[in-house]
C-alpha cells in the first residue's frame, strides 16, 4: 500500500526547521518595514518642519497671520478653522447619528433596518472628492439661498450670521462633514448599543418603564462612554479630512465668527499650497502645519479607540 | 380595583414615548436624505457625459468641450494597481505575523503602530511621500502608488489579522499535529479555508484607496495627456474630478461629474460583490 | 385551591418565535399569595412562559403571543392594555441579577418610584427603605447606599433586584430561575425571602431545581415541549404525580 502523499513529502526535521525559520524571518522584515516606514513618516515630518518651527517659536499656533510675500506664516486661523467646523458638524451628526442607531437597533423592523443600514454603509464609503463635488455644486447653492438668506435677515444681530452670503464657508464645510461622519458615529453606536445585554433592557422594561425611559436608562446611559468614543472618532475623522472640505470652505485664512465667512483649515491649507510652495519656509511652515494636524488626530483617535474598547470590554465581561 | 388604569402622568408618560420614537424615526429620514441626494444629482449630472469616448479620449480643451477622462481612469488604474501589487503582500504578510506569531514583542508593537498609522490623516501621507520621493525623483505614478500603499497597508492587515484569529486554535493544532510545519499550516490550510474574507478584506482596502485624492495631489500631480511611463506626473480620476470642479469651465465640470459617476459606480459594485461573497460564504458555513 | 382567589388567569396562551410555536395552547390559574413554581427540562418553554405574563415576550424581535392572560378581571393583552402599566404591577426577576450599571443601590430601588414622578426625597427614601427591608438587604446595605448596585455580591444583588421590583409594590412577582448563578448559601436567602414575600405578593417562578420547587413552591406546573403536562399541588405533584411523563421528569428519567 502505497503511502500517502503527504507522508511521502515530509521534510526532514531540519528542513522544517529552515522553512519556518525563513517564513518567520520574512514576516518579520515585512513588519520591520511597517515600524521603518512608521518612523520614516514621523521623523520626516518632523525635520521638515524644524526650519519654520525653529523661526517662529510656539508663536506659530498662536499668530493668525498667514502671509506668504511678506514670509510671516502662523498656524491659528487653521487651527481655529479645523476645530470649529469639526465641532459644528459634531453638533449636527451626533444627534442624527445617535437617533440612526437607536432606530436601527431598537426600533426598525428587520425590512426596513437592513436598507437603511446599506444606505449609511455605501454613504461611508462614497470617496471624499464626490461629497466634494456634491457640496461645491449642489449644497453651498442651497446653504447660500434661501438658508443664509433667511438667517441673515432674521438673524444678523447674532455675531455668527453676519457678512455676505457667499454659501461657500464655514456653514457649507460644517454640513458637509456632519453628512460625512455620519455613517462613521452611527456605526459605532450601532455596536456599543448591540453589546448592551437585553437583560439590561428588559430589567428597566421590567420596572415598568416606557421604551423612550428604557433606551434613555439603559441603552444612553448604560452605553454613554461607547457615545462618547465615537463622537471622539467622529470628530477624528472631520478633523482629518481634506478633499471635501477643501472644496466648499473657501480657503481663506480667517478667524471670523461668522459663519458664512470663507475660512481655512490646517487639511485644506495644505492640499491648496502644498504643491505650489514658493519658498522653503513656506514649505517647512506647511509641514508643521501637518505634524500639528498629525498629533492632534493622534491624540484624539487614540483616546477614543480607548474610550470604545473599554466599553465593550465593559460589557462582554457581564 | 382597576390595576389598569393609568394616571394623567402615565397618559404623558407613553405619549411622551411615542413622541421620542417619531423623533428617532425622524431623525433617520434626515440621515437618508445626503444618500438620496448625492446619488441623485450624480446620476443627473454626469450620465449624458458618459459615453465610450469619456473612457478612452482625452480631456478636450474647454472651448471644443467633449472629450472624455481616459488618461485619468487608465492612471487611477495603474497606480491602485501598483499599490496594491505592494500593499497586499505587504499588508497580508504584517497581518499574518501579528495573528499567527502572538507571543512576539514585535507583533504588539506592530499592532500598536498599524493602529497609529490608521489615524494618520490621508493628506499627511501625502506630504510624507513628497518629502521621501517627490523631491528626489519629481512627480510621478510611482510616487502616487506608494502613497496608496501606505493607505492601504494598514487596513489589509488589519482586516487579515481580524479574519485569521475566527479560525479556532484547534484548526492550527490540527494541521501541526499532522507534521506540517506552521507556514504550511498557514499557506495551507489557514488561508485557503479563510480565502473569501480575505478577498472581501481587500477589495474593500483597493475601493478605498482608488476614491482618495489628497495624498496623490503632490504625489503623481496630473497629467492632461497619457502619461508615457511610471516617471511621469500622472493623473487619476480623482484629482482630475479635484480640477476639474475648480477650472470654472462648464465642459469640465460636467466631465468632473461624469467621473464622480463612474467613481461612485465603481465603489457601489465593490460593495455588492463583498456582499455577496460574505452572503454565499456564510451560506456554505451553514450547510 | 378551590377556595382561593384567583389572581392570575392564563387562558390558551400560545406563544411564537416568528412562525414556530414554543408554548402550545396553556390553561392555568394562579391564585393570589401563593408561590407557583415551573419545571421543566431546558427549552420547555417556561421562560417564555413567564414572559408571557408581563408581556416581556413580545421584546424579543419577531416574537408574537396569543391568547388572554387575565390579571385581576382585566386581560393584559386587551388592544388597549398597555405593557408599561402591566409590568408595574407584574414585576420580574432576571436569571442573572443585573442591577443598572452606573446607578448606586438607592438608584437602583428608586428609579421605578422616579419614573411614577415621585420626586420628594424623604418619600423616596421611605419607598426605597421598606423595599430593601422586605427584600433583606437592608442591614447589609444601610450604610453603603451610595455605592454602585454591581459592587454587591452576587446573591445580595439578586435581593437588590427584588427589592427594586418591590418599589413599584407589584401584585405578582415573576422570577426567571433567579437562583441558578447563585451559590447555595444565597440560594437559600432567597428561597426564605421568597417564603416570606409570598404573604403580600403572588410569585411565579421557574426553576431547573426539583428540590427547590419542592421546597418553596405552594403549587407546581410541569411543562414539557411547550405544553402544560400537569398543574398540581405541590405535595401532591412531586408525590402522586398523575402523568406518567411529570412521573418520569421527576424521577431524573430525562432532562
């Protein structure tokens, strides 16, 4: 009787040995180049910008000048312009977001949850350049008219609604991220509120509560650290991107109050003269634009994958 | 005594609860609006730009109008291409360490620095490679490629080390208690048996990469014509969609959304095929 | 029995995950101030069955139910009947206790008094109080009621379940095999409190363990694959059983 085959091939005990060796050894250079290429990335960054940093001083982030003739760059209005659009959006996509997930895990039955959540999976996975081109063409238009219209005539003598109306700005860069992060927050409230175990639920039901009393008890408050991480990652994510906001923000330098003023952000500045720097301070004040952007996603991802994990550590563990 | 009964309170109480349920209901129509809107407007505006000639001329001057993005959809192809061609294996092989080899210190620095790089925004990979290749060697698809791969890296292995650590441990012991040596096990038996997650792992990493334009804005730059080799700045579907939305010139804006058009397209298919290889392979897992 | 006061009237209860029938067609009645126990080998349907009975079983998503259960001349499942009012005076007591994460122990007791309104801290202390006293916890937990309700033992949270329960001052008291993560020290607390509970409330409890619905139970029902196989006196059923399979169940033939 024949062997079998495998028994036929069988290498000699070293073979083994050297096969595994050079398998592990190669896995192991391929992970060495992820470190290399990490590290590459940072140091690079960070030596390009040491020419501006070491110019301008902390003065950097704190100066809203940003002047490429007279070479006297500062980072604030960016800084300022990231935050505050991020932050608006946050405002918009968080109770949508939030009101998404209870729907589609509470509420929706199974015919109507399952093209819901295709919508908002195929909304996160539209290409940034399209809510872009969507923004620039179809949503400042309406932005301008009739929502800054109305707001500019019934609202001027708020700071925030004061100046022309151009639809491309702040407003515009805000609704247009807020459309974006939706998907991102409500899918991760969708899994935080899913790992909730029904007996959580049922024991509020059970005292003879209403299902809004229930979902605020049990699910809102029960889940509020999971909210929390992905609103952070929410957040994370607008601060990051680029394209979209690039294109319907206006991309000019501004600390203004106002809404409907053009503004800037550290993203956008760096996708509008990165190419075309025409000096190398500029250049280096543009990197260190982006090492600042690269730390604060940094900071702000990680504290939220942390806030998420321990969350549904939290409740897996009972 | 009716148990039954309610009070006022209880009367506000329920409708108050009926109430919040509408407003939750509510608040997921407005979520569906942007899908319904963008969806719309793209198939509005840019399917009468679409016919063969938008997939294989040239952009028109802006006077002529007409001509089509086939340089840009040629370059997107060739730099994904060449990403990924770099990228999988790259990624797949730093997933299989930190899945297959969990007692290494490496792997968990690993694992820390893939997580990091997830948060890197896509822009600052972009200027990473501007400094590393762009200044010595000028713009170029080689450049644009390796930007997407950095991209890209992180997500395969991400996804490969989440699908390899489903398979249970007695599946590996088994094969090593047959005397196979562990990357046979892996090669083997590991991947063959998770072949079709993986697949779905990196088709979503290849659609992912082939709609991002920041980093391949001052990396491959843009090209108005085919570009003739890998050295040249090329162009790709979306910078050109990036240009030509800001050139002010009606011809080209209608091509820009032509190209969204066939970009959202692209990654609405994608999406399909996933599904329905996790559909079929969780069929055959059930059978 | 005869002579008691029905509280709880269950008539053709019939109950479905999406299309497949788990409670087949069952008739009883509970009367008031007594301990009924359910047995059953697992997946007989008595949990379901008490789900049932506050109307808990139509939470679960494609789930429906069937037939009337009568509380007190009133039918829970009338159209108009509504699951919050029921679950106020039905309470329930999960397998696993699960005191509301983040919530103290007076929280906990006080959160079903809040939801009726009561705002005024002195009677929300005396509620929550005499709730705690009933449920024999209090001596324990007096001087730690700000402490979250999970840092409790297990069988001390399983009491601070029944004592949040008792707050909303249910007239029955279901229990879903509220023993079985418990050791058989905190077991035995239980049963006693159950023992004591049952003078001013009626209580249904499902349990895997004979002995422990032989102990505390004043009548039991033996379902089987969904269906009502026997409803007895207790002494009777676990002694005389008249059906050959209760007879069988019960001398550990299956199970």
């Amino acid at each position: 009787m024949p062997l079998p085959k495998l028994f036929n091939s069988y290498p000699k005990i070293k073979e083994i040995h050297i096969s595994d060796r050079l398998f592990f050894h190669i896995l192991q250079i391929l992970a060495l180049l992820v470190l290399a290429a990490f590290a590459a990335l940072v140091l690079l960054i960070f030596l390009e910008s040491i020419p501006a940093l070491k110019k301008f001083g902390v003065s950097f982030f704190f100066n809203p000048e940003w002047d490429s003739w007279k070479e006297d760059f500062g980072a604030l209005a960016m800084v300022w312009g990231t935050f505050i659009s991020s932050i608006l959006a946050l405002l918009i996509a968080v109770p949508i977001s939030i009101g998404v997930a209870l729907f589609l895990n509470e509420l929706a039955p199974v015919w109507l949850a399952k093209p819901l959540n295709f919508c908002l999976e195929m909304l996160a996975a539209i290409p940034s350049i399209v809510y872009g081109l969507w923004g620039l063409f179809v949503l400042a238009p309406i932005i301008r008219s009739p929502i800054q219209e109305f707001l500019g005539k019934y609202f001027s003598f708020l700071p925030f609604f004061k100046g022309p109306q151009y639809g491309i700005g702040m407003m515009s860069a805000a609704v247009v991220l807020a459309i974006m992060i939706i998907p991102t927050i409500s899918s991760i409230c969708k899994e935080v509120f899913r790992s909730i175990p029904s007996s959580h639920k049922e024991a509020v039901l059970g005292i003879g509560a209403t299902k809004w009393e229930m979902l605020k008890t049990a699910v809102l408050t029960g889940g509020r650290a999971g909210i929390i991480g992905a609103c952070i990652m929410g957040l994370g994510r607008a601060l990051g991107e680029t394209m979209a906001v690039t294109m319907v923000i206006g991309n000019k330098p501004s600390l203004s109050l106002s809404l409907f003023e053009p503004a800037q952000t550290m993203a956008s500045i760096l996708a509008n003269q990165y190419a075309e720097a025409d000096s190398a301070l500029h250049l280096s004040s543009l990197t260190a634009v982006a090492l600042a952007l690269f730390i604060i996603s940094l900071i702000v991802n990680s504290s939220s994958f942390i806030l998420v994990w321990n969350t549904q550590k939290k409740f897996s563990r009972g | 005594m009716n148990y039954l009964s309610p009070t006022p309170r209880d009367f506000y109480r329920k409708y108050f609860s009926h109430f919040m349920m509408g407003i939750l209901a509510l608040l997921s129509c407005i979520a569906l609006v942007p899908f319904i809107a963008i969806s719309f407007f793209i198939i509005q505006k840019g399917w009468d730009g679409l016919s063969l000639g938008f997939f294989t001329e040239i952009p028109a001057p802006p006077a002529e109008g007409g001509g089509g993005m086939g340089n840009a959809l040629l370059g997107s192809a060739v730099i994904v291409g060449m990403a990924s061609l770099l990228g999988i294996p790259w990624g797949m092989g730093a997933g299989i360490f930190m899945s297959e080899y969990p007692g290494q210190k490496l792997g968990r620095i690993l694992r820390f620095t893939i997580d990091l790089l997830t948060t890197v925004p896509s822009i600052v990979v972009g200027i990473f490679i501007y400094h590393l290749v762009v200044i010595h060697y000028g713009f170029s698809a080689f450049a644009g490629a390796l930007a997407l791969c950095v991209i890209m890296l992180p997500i395969v292995a991400k996804s490969t080390e989440e699908i390899l650590r489903l398979v249970p441990q007695h599946i590996r012991e088994a094969g090593l208690a047959l005397g196979l040596p562990r990357w046979r096990v892996i090669i083997n038996i590991l991947i063959p048996g998770t072949y079709s997650m993986l697949i779905t792992g990196v088709i979503l990493a290849i659609a992912r990469i082939a709609g991002e334009t920041a980093p391949l804005l001052f990396t491959s730059l843009g090209n108005q014509f085919y570009a003739q080799n890998l050295s040249e700045p090329t162009s790709t579907l979306p910078v050109q969609i990036y240009e030509f939305a800001k050139s002010g010139f009606k011809e080209l804006e209608s091509l820009a959304w032509s190209g969204a058009l066939v970009l959202i397209v692209f990654v609405f298919l994608v999406n399909l095929t996933v599904r329905s290889i996790l559909f079929l392979y969780k069929r055959r897992m059930e059978k | 029995m005869k002579t008691d006061t029905v509280l709880l009237q269950i008539k053709n209860l019939k109950a479905y995950f999406s299309s497949t029938l788990v409670l087949k067609d069952i008739s009883l009645d509970v009367s008031t101030n007594k301990v009924v126990a359910l047995i059953g080998p697992s997946g007989c349907g008595k949990s379901t069955f008490i789900r049932c009975l506050n109307r808990m079983h139509e939470e679960t998503p494609e789930a429906h139910v069937q037939g009337e259960v009568i509380l007190n001349k009133q039918n829970i499942y009338a159209p108009s009947a509504d699951p919050v009012l029921i679950r106020r005076k039905v309470g329930m007591v999960f397998q696993k206790p699960n005191p509301f994460p983040g919530m103290s122990i007076f929280d906990n007791v006080a959160l079903g008094l809040r939801l009726l309104g009561i705002r005024k801290r002195s009677v929300l202390e005396e509620k929550v109080h005499s709730s705690l006293v009933q449920a024999a916890l209090w001596n324990e937990v007096k001087n730690i009621l700000k402490r979250p309700g999970t840092s409790l033992s297990g069988g001390q949270q399983q009491r601070l379940c029944i004592a949040r329960t008792l707050a909303t001052t249910p007239s029955v008291i279901l229990m879903d095999e509220p023993t079985s993560a418990l050791d058989p020290v905190s077991t035995m607390r239980i049963e006693e409190l159950i023992r004591h509970l049952v003078q001013t409330v009626t209580v249904v409890i499902v349990t895997h363990n004979m002995q422990q619905a032989s102990r505390i139970s004043d009548n039991t029902a033996f379902l089987l694959n969904g269906e009502l196989v026997e409803y007895e006196k207790t002494s009777r059923l676990f002694t005389n059983p008249s059906d050959p399979r209760t007879e069988q169940y019960i001398t550990g033939r299956f199970g």
